[in-house]
C-alpha cells in the first residue's frame, strides 16, 4: 500500500478525481467565507488564529503506522467547537495550504481533495454531531468533555472514510496487494485509534478554555438554550448571570 495517508500526496488520486474536488474545496472554501464574515469579531478573531496555529503544530507530528501509511491529528472538531464551523473550515484550509506550498506535506495536486476530507468532511461531521450532543447533554465540564471527544473521533474517521472514498473513484497507486476492503478497514481503524488521542487533547483543550473563559467557545454561545451557556461550567446557577458575562 504505496503512500496511503490523509495527507495525500501528488500522484494517489488520478486527474479527473483531483480536479473534480479541487473545485468542490474551492466552492466550500468560498462559502465559509462568506458565512464567516457574519461569525468574525474581535473576540473570535484572535481565537482563530490561536486554533490555526495549534492546528499546523499537532498536523506536523505524523507518524508511520505501516508501511507507507502515516497518520496525524486533524484538529477539526477542535476548531468546529471553538470558532465555529465556517471559521473552522478555513483555519484548517490555511493550514493545509501552508503546508503543501511551503513543507511539501501534501501534494499540490492533492490540495482539494485533503481540503475537502480534513477541513470540509472533519469539521461538518464535527460540528453536526457538537450541534446534537450539546443539546442533550448537560453543559458541565463532563458534558462538554465527552462532546468533544466524540466529535473528535468522528472527526477523523470521517476524513479518512472520505479519502477513502476518493480513493475508490480515482487511486492510482496499486491495490493487487491491499484490496479496496483492505485500504478501509486500515484508514478505519487506524484513524479511529488517532482520533481517540486527539479527542483527549481536544476535550482538555476545549474545557480548559471553557472553565475560564466560555464566552470564548463559539458552540456554547451559538447552541445556547434558554439555560445561559456558561453557567454550568462558571459556577454560575440558573438565572444568574456567569462570572463571564
């Protein structure tokens, strides 16, 4: 299995199949746009570029898992529960560019197609699940610490299902070796290991940031209930204004 990772490399994914979703990633990318000028403000600002740059660190630290197959965090559902979804989607789209253009850590040809599985697929089917699993569970530490790991593991698991699904439709390297199932289930499994580490990482991160300052964590505001969103994790009790407010 010749260089299967979810940072794709020049040469994995035949033409038609990188131009196919460099267009879908540009078309996403200029839709976050436009959605994330509504999200920008002086507070969410300095926050993305902090997750940006937390993004490129942990995105760097790969490491080989078999042969010619390296795995890395993604950092999606990280950025999905701090800044959002459409800001999310760019921060991890500026990172990956960084990183193809100026590391040669993707292809340049593969650019779309690692936009669309680590910062488009990553942070929809983070944010969608962080949507539903703050509505039903408690705003508490606890709570918002398994939200965020759930979605973190999902996060990966789904960026790697979708190179896979790419993959399918356009892969050039040789599967008389590994088979279409074989190529699965290693992005499956070893991505579902990666994205249980990263779901520490992120749910520590995303409490810590929430103890403190949960004016900060743009899925407690935007999700917010009748029930203010940081009084669970302030200390505040219901009805009361937070030590944040």
């Amino acid at each position: 299995m010749d260089t299967l990772a979810l940072h794709i490399q020049n040469g994995v994914l035949n033409g038609p199949v990188s131009i196919g979703f460099a267009i879908l990633a540009a078309v996403a990318f200029a839709y976050s746009v436009r959605r994330a000028r509504g999200d920008l403000d002086d507070r969410l600002a300095p926050m993305a570029g902090l997750v940006a740059a937390f993004i490129f660190a942990v995105q760097m630290l790969n490491f080989p898992v078999l042969p010619g197959v390296s795995g890395h965090l993604l950092g999606g559902a990280l950025a999905a529960i701090l800044v959002g979804p459409w800001v999310g989607v760019l921060c991890v789209s500026v990172v990956l560019i960084v990183q193809a253009l100026v590391f040669a850590d993707g292809g340049v040809t593969a650019l779309g197609p690692n936009i669309t599985n680590m910062a488009v697929v990553g942070t929809a089917a983070a944010y969608a699940l962080i949507a539903l699993l703050l509505r039903v569970l408690p705003r508490t530490p606890a709570g918002l610490a398994l939200t965020t790991f759930v979605a973190s593991v999902v996060s990966v698991v789904a960026a790697a299902l979708a190179f896979v699904v790419q993959y399918a439709l356009g892969g050039t390297t040789r599967l008389e070796t590994f088979g279409l199932g074989d190529v699965l289930a290693t992005m499956a499994g070893t991505h579902a290991l990666i994205g249980i580490g990263e779901g520490l990482i992120a749910a520590v991160t995303v409490v810590t940031v929430a103890k403190t300052r949960p004016d900060l964590v743009y899925a407690l505001r935007a999700l917010s209930s009748a029930t203010r969103p940081g009084a669970a994790l302030s200390g505040a009790k219901p009805g009361q204004p937070s030590p944040a407010a």
